[in-house]
C-alpha cells in the first residue's frame, strides 16, 4: 500500500489526499511530525538530506521525495512506483 508522509498544515499534502482519494488510490496517511526519529531520518534522506519535504510517498521500497502538488507530475510519478 502506498504510504503518504505528510503534515495537516501543508496545502500540496491536503491535494494529493484528496487526489488519492478521488481516483480510489488506497494509501496509509502518516502524519510526519508525530514520527519517532529513525522515520523522520528516512524522509529527510530520500529529500537530499537537509531537511524533510512532504508530500513524500514511499510504495513497495520505492520513494517519491516530496513536491509541490501538480497532478501531471503526480500521475508520472505514481506510474514510476507501479500504482497506476
């Protein structure tokens, strides 16, 4: 399933939920700030490792760091990790 690391306050994360859940993408929300140090340390890895960046998804091993919401984008990436 795909997991979404993202934060309540950030507006890119609020679309691409909204996006999952409009084309009934399945997906494990993971709000990033409640993560224990060792998770939050693998999102700011997968992000360039200075800082974390959300919306990040992670499907199956594979990573999506964490980008502006652009549905064009999106629907590319998510064809890379195997979801469409």
């Amino acid at each position: 399933m795909l997991n979404v690391y993202a934060a309540k306050w950030c507006p890119h994360c609020a679309k691409a939920v909204e996006y999952f859940k409009k084309n009934h993408i399945p997906f494990n929300y993971i709000e990033i700030e409640e993560q224990p140090d060792d998770i939050i340390q693998k999102v700011i890895d997968v992000n360039g490792g200075d800082d974390w960046v959300v919306p990040t998804l992670e499907f199956n091993g594979k990573w999506r760091g964490g980008k502006v919401f652009n549905e064009l984008d999106l629907q590319l990436d998510l064809k890379k990790l195997g979801i469409l």
